[in-house]
C-alpha cells in the first residue's frame, strides 16, 4: 500500500491514520470540507496533499488529480451531531455520497474502498458483537450506515473493486468530539467541577485512536474482500472503571457525580466488539492500554482545547 485517499481527513481517525501512513512512508491524498476551520491538524508532510471538495461534489476530484491510488478511505459523513443523526432525510444523502466515493475509487484506480460504519448498525445489543450479529437500527445515522454499507458492496463488485466494511465502536483520543463522555469527563475534571453521570452500569468497550488508525492501516493491506471487521478493543469494562481512572489521572481527590443523571430510554448499555476476525485476518491486537492512552488524551486537551482550569 503505496498511496492511500482518505475523506474525512480532519477526523479524529482521519488525522490518527494520516500520521500512522506518515510513519510507514504512504502517500496520502487528504480530502477536506472547503473553508475547513480543521486543516491545521493534519500534519505537514511531504507524504501528504490537501485537497478541498465537499461530499456531494466528490466525483470531481477526479477531473484535476491525475495520480493514482491504491486504498479509498471513506470517513466523511454528514449530520453527525446528535438531532441530525435522528434525521432520515438528511441521513439518507450520505449513502448516495458513499456511491460516488466507489465510483471516484474506481476512476483513480484504487483497488479497495474502506467504509467507516458503525456500531450503531446493530441497535441495542446485550453481548458481545461481531460482524455476524444481527443489525437492527434504532436511528436513522445506524440505518443510513448499514444501507451505505450494503449498497456499496454491491457498486464494488459491479466495478469490480475490493469492498470493506467497518464498523467503529467508541474511539477516543485527540480530536474526539466535546460531546462525547470522554472528552466531557475530562473537561469538567481539569476544571475542578463535578461531572453529572448515570450510575455508569454500562459496559463499554473503548480504543485508543492511534490504535484505530493501525487498525485501519493494517486493513488497508491484509483486508479480505467484502469483510465486515468491528473496530474496539475487544474487551469491556463498567462505563465507571473508565470514569474513575480518568479522575486517577487528573486528581483523586475530585468529586464524581455517579448516578445523579437518569438513563435515557434507549439507553445502550452493553458495547463491545468482537475483534477475532480482525485480529485473525489483519493481525491487529490492541497496544494501548485505557489508562496509557487516556493521559496522552488529557495531556492533548491541556494544551489544545482548555480555556480555563
């Protein structure tokens, strides 16, 4: 794997993964939103170009890149805020930018296109999950992403492409999104302020984004055609394990709010992957342990995104 595209490439998985292409000498063909507030987080490196293009103008990229790739990653996806995610109409737009995304992969040459679904594919599920666990989507982002993921299989076969499905669990680290638990706890904790939680039953299956990037990156090479491969860590704890060594790393003397919040009635309570195939196929395995990479977290949001201690 020589050269890579990857849509969105300001991401948090985006950037993880550029960096790991930087260390493995891969070209990388970055696709951002034009006017993008994001670009300084992909690093400068003569490995990577920039190129602006929104989703539903992607077929056009191929009209001034005249270079070939041999890997399509498709990370961009919009309305992915919690209201837009409920939203079936705008959901809906991003499997028909999915198909050009296969169909751009084929006129630059790419032998595999990647799709970057989601574990919201399955709905509530109350064991571990795999590729071959039922799906059943309860919102219009889970269903829009198996309906991406299943039509794109189609379009690659017919173009005669490689097809991988993915479909990420709870990724964490530089860049996540401020609304996610991780990056809420965190801030509050740096603060000196009592985060307001559930009682924290759920059981949770977290990864570390470098070690999602390597997932990817070693998918990129070893993937089998038309595989599904779920993206975690494998193993999961109680969602307060996970609260509690965040307050270890910042100050143990921090007050937590445990059971102060309701759960919602659709609560997801058990979350984790089944890695086998991935491990089997790929030869991912996990390297970063939580507590490792939730200090490197908190370190990168020290200095990026604190305003105030």
């Amino acid at each position: 794997m020589k050269k890579i595209l990857i849509t969105g490439a300001t991401s948090m998985i985006g950037v993880a993964l550029i960096n790991e292409c930087i260390k493995n000498k891969t070209k990388v063909l970055a696709v951002v939103r034009p006017g993008s507030t994001h670009l300084e987080r992909i690093p400068e490196s003569d490995l990577i170009t920039k190129v602006a293009c929104n989703l539903n103008e992607i077929m056009t990229i191929k009209h001034y890149i005249k270079d070939t790739y041999d890997v399509f990653y498709h990370f961009g996806w919009e309305g992915t805020a919690k209201g837009e995610r409920e939203d079936a109409c705008f959901q809906n737009k991003n499997i028909y930018y999915t198909l050009e995304s296969v169909r751009l992969a084929k006129d630059l040459g790419c032998k595999t296109f990647i799709g970057a679904g989601s574990q919201a594919e399955y709905g509530r599920v109350s064991n571990i999950i795999s590729p071959t666990t039922p799906v059943n989507p309860d919102i219009a982002y889970g269903v829009a992403k198996y309906a991406a993921g299943k039509l794109s299989k189609i379009l690659s076969k017919e173009l005669g492409i490689k097809h991988i499905w993915t479909r990420i669990f709870s990724v964490y680290g530089a860049y996540d999104n401020d609304r996610t638990l991780i990056m809420y706890c965190i801030d509050k904790m740096l603060k000196g302020e009592k985060p307001l939680l559930t009682k924290c039953e759920q059981v949770w299956d977290y990864l570390h984004c470098q070690d999602a990037a390597r997932a990817f990156y070693l998918i990129g090479e070893k993937g089998l055609d038309e595989a599904i491969y779920c993206i975690g860590n494998g193993t999961a704890k109680p969602l307060h394990e996970y609260v509690l060594a965040m307050k270890n790393a910042i100050d143990e003397k921090l007050l937590l709010g445990i059971g102060e919040l309701e759960y919602t009635p659709n609560q997801v309570m058990h979350l984790c992957a089944d890695i086998t195939s991935l491990t089997e196929d790929t030869g991912f395995v996990p390297e970063i342990s939580f507590e490792q990479g939730i200090m490197e977290t908190i370190r990168w949001y020290k200095e990026n995104r604190l305003k105030s201690i």
